[in-house]
C-alpha cells in the first residue's frame, strides 16, 4: 500500500513544485485560455446567423409571397374582358376609375 502512494500523488506534488518555481505545467497557465469561451460564443452567433440569412434568402418562391402568386392584377383583368369585348366603353372607364 505504501508504495502506491508516491505514484498516485507524486504527478501532482511535481506539478505543484514545478508551478512555484515558475515553469509551465502540461496544462500551461489556465487563465490564458480563457478567452476562448467568448470568442467559440461569438463564433458560433456568426455561424447561426449566417444559417438564417442562407435559409431565408435561398428558400423557393421567395421571402416574400403572395396569396395568389398565379392571378394577375385588376387592371389586367379588366383589359383583358375589354378586349374580349365583355364590357363595353362605359363600364370599361368607369371601372378603371374605380381601381387604385
């Protein structure tokens, strides 16, 4: 039993010893590594935010649709029944009046 105690507490007592007199450990000095947790944060808001901008921008029909993608405006419609002759002078001006 005795001789399984240098070998269990001898790495740390070493470590302790050699950290005293100023020579770096195998963990080096902890707080020199500290900004990594920032930085890993920041860069992984850069990552999903480029996501998201990728995921909007490149997605089908758009950022922005509409409810009838496939019906054209009223006044199309409108110039269209006037070709057609469904209407007739009157109703034709006075509907497009009334459009916006």
């Amino acid at each position: 039993m005795e001789s399984a105690w240098p070998a269990r507490f001898g790495l740390s007592v070493c470590a302790g010893l050699a950290t005293a007199r100023g020579v770096s450990t195998m963990m080096g000095d902890a707080m020199g590594w500290m900004w990594i947790w920032p930085a890993m944060i920041v860069f992984g808001l850069l990552v999903l935010g480029f996501l998201a901008l990728v995921v909007t921008q490149y997605r089908p029909g758009g950022a922005v649709t509409t409810p009838h993608p496939d019906r054209p405006p009223a006044r199309t419609i409108l110039d269209e029944r006037y070709a057609r002759g469904e209407i007739d002078d009157e109703e034709y001006r006075r509907r497009k009046g009334e459009l916006p």
